[in-house]
C-alpha cells in the first residue's frame, strides 16, 4: 500500500543546448564559442564529444552525482480489495470483501535519494536512482463503518532512466523516462513505478562567465504505479491511537450494519457470509484490543490522476556544481524536489 510514486521517484537531467546566432551573442560569449571549436576532446564518453565541440557547444562533464530531497502527495483511488486474518485461533487466507467503500485517499512521500548518471552521446544521459525515505498512506473507508488508517513506514528505492535534451532555436527540451522498484517494509513485494516527462525551457547565460547560467522551465509529468499490492500489517500499525479511543463505537456501527442484513436477499447473504469469514474475526480482534493481530491484504491502486504540471528552475554555478528545485503545481499530485549535482572527468 505504500509507494512512491515517485516516486519516488524520477529526477530529470537538463542540459541547456539552447542555439544562439553569433549577432545575440557577446564579444567574450562569441570568443568562449570560437575557443570551444578548436578543443581536442580525448575523453571516451560523450560519444561524439569532438563533434559537439566543433560544432560550438559546451558539453557537461560525462560524469554526474546528484542528490536530492524529494516531497510528493497524491490522492490514490484503491478497488478490488482482499482481506485475511492471522491471529490466536485465526489462519484466514485472504479473502475478496467488495462491498467495502473508499473515501478519499491518499499518499505522502519524503525521500532523500542519490543519482549518479553519464552522458552516452551528447544529447542522451543514462541514470541510476537510489534512495531511502518514509511514506504515509491515509485510507478512508466509509461503509459498512467509518474510519481512517493510517500508516507509516520506511521505503527504499532503485532504479534507472534515460533523459534525451536537444535545442530547439532559444530554448531546450528534455524528454525523460524512468523505471523504479520502490519496496515498503510492510509490503511482500516492491511497487514498480513508470514515470514520463516533458519540459521546455530557456537558459540565460552569465554576460562574463559563459559557464555558468540559470535556466527555468515548465512541463508535464505522468506517474503510473504498479497496480498489484499484497502485504501483512498489524492492527496497532494500521489503526491511529485515536482509533482505539473510539473503537466502541466503531464496533457497535460493525453489528448495528451486520445485523441490518437480510439473509433472504441474495446480495445481503453473500455479504453475510463474507462477514463471517473475515470481518467479524477482525472486528472481535478490535474489540478485544487486540494490536498484535496481523491484517493480510491485497488490492489494487492508482493514482486518483496520473498526469500533473511541473515548474522548475537552475543555477549553475560552473561546469562541476549546479543547483535545482522543481514543484508539481497543478494536478492531484503536489511535489516539491531540491538537488545538488557534481560532475567531472573520469576517462
């Protein structure tokens, strides 16, 4: 039930390829421009180095280290949802339970993760993801009784993508793809994440220093998790402190609902039967304040809206240290990211 989207998840590497035409430039930009011409490049990667250079652009170093904090929340819509129980007295496999009803969900992500990276041609970067954060996912059931869960844990990440940047007249593209395998502690199995972008942008040199620039741009992101999550958690994990101060109540709304089923309506029996089987143990183990009892579960997710609109801008200050912060302004998904990248020479 826990992920990240992005999150975990999913960082962008823009190079500014931005075109000028000798008029717009400065004398001492147009003499930075000339002197790149006449470079000898005699490092392995970029593939065709040389060329770029002689063609007037100012490559990156290959070789890049970056490290980020990234903050995301993202409603979840969640269907098809099994239940099981394993307690004293109680082995229950899980269980499909379809009459239970969702309110509004969702998912909040902290991470601070490492992306190392090298630049194969040019105009297309290969990246690694590593990282380490928390996520909260707040669940609003609503029928048969009302309540929140929510939990938190620690979640670890691993990935890879591929960016591609070009220019086009005054300003950049970036278009950039990546895969991601984000494992929850209390999840069987990691959560696979698949995120796409797209930003356009302008990056403004510095009028005596052509290395370094600012660049600002605007995007979109789309964001799609794994659809498949099975997991085990306990009930004092599960449910909040302020659960149990109420879980009375919770409890009497339980049977007040169970006893309201008509046995001789077929939709009523079949929900009765599913009750007895799996709901009514969960609810005596609740009723017993029971915490160490083990809730099996599985479910389906996603995102309540899969694209969103990103921002961004950054400072470089030279070829080894630039400086980024981006943020998902519009859409269900809101995400803020600040980076620091080190890059250089290694063969």
């Amino acid at each position: 039930m826990k992920h990240i989207l992005f999150i975990l998840f999913t960082l962008v590497n823009i190079t500014c390829l931005a075109q000028y035409s000798e008029r717009e430039l400065s004398k001492k930009e147009q003499d930075y421009t000339d002197s790149l011409k006449k470079v000898t490049y005699n490092h392995t990667f970029p593939l065709l180095g040389q060329k770029a250079y002689r063609m007037g652009f100012d490559i990156p170093y290959p070789i890049g280290i970056m490290t980020n904090y990234f903050y995301a929340k993202q409603g979840l819509i969640i269907e098809n949802l099994q239940l099981g129980l394993s307690a004293d007295n109680h082995d229950i496999p899980l269980t499909p339970v379809d009459f239970i009803e969702f309110g509004s969900n969702s998912v909040v992500v902290h991470s601070f993760n490492v992306r190392p990276d090298i630049w194969i041609l040019p105009f297309l970067d290969l990246y690694g993801l590593f990282g380490y954060g928390t996520s909260t996912t707040t669940v609003n059931i609503v029928a048969p009784v009302a309540f929140t869960s929510v939990v938190k844990q620690n979640i670890s990440t691993a990935g890879f993508g591929v960016t591609g940047a070009f220019g086009l007249g005054p300003l950049f593209v970036a278009i950039d793809a990546n895969w991601s395998w984000n494992k929850p502690e209390k999840l069987d199995k990691p959560v696979t994440a698949k995120t796409f972008s797209m930003r356009l942008g302008h990056s403004i040199k510095f009028k005596y220093k052509p290395t370094r620039n600012v660049a600002f741009w605007a995007g979109a992101m789309r964001a799609k998790i794994g659809a498949g999550t099975v997991g085990e958690i306990t009930l004092s994990d599960a449910l909040p402190p302020e659960f149990w101060t109420r879980k009375d109540e919770v409890v009497q709304d339980y049977y007040t609902w169970y006893n309201s089923l008509n046995p001789l309506n077929p939709v009523d029996r079949l929900k009765k039967e599913t009750a007895d089987k799996v709901l009514t143990p969960i609810v005596e183990r609740i009723d017993a304040v029971d915490g160490s009892a083990s809730v099996r579960y599985a479910l389906d997710k996603r995102p309540a809206e899969e694209w969103n609109m990103i921002v961004g801008g950054q400072f470089q200050l030279n070829k080894k240290w630039a400086f980024r912060t981006e943020a998902g302004i519009v859409g269900d998904r809101k995400s803020f990211l600040i980076s620091a990248q080190y890059r250089f020479m290694a063969f």
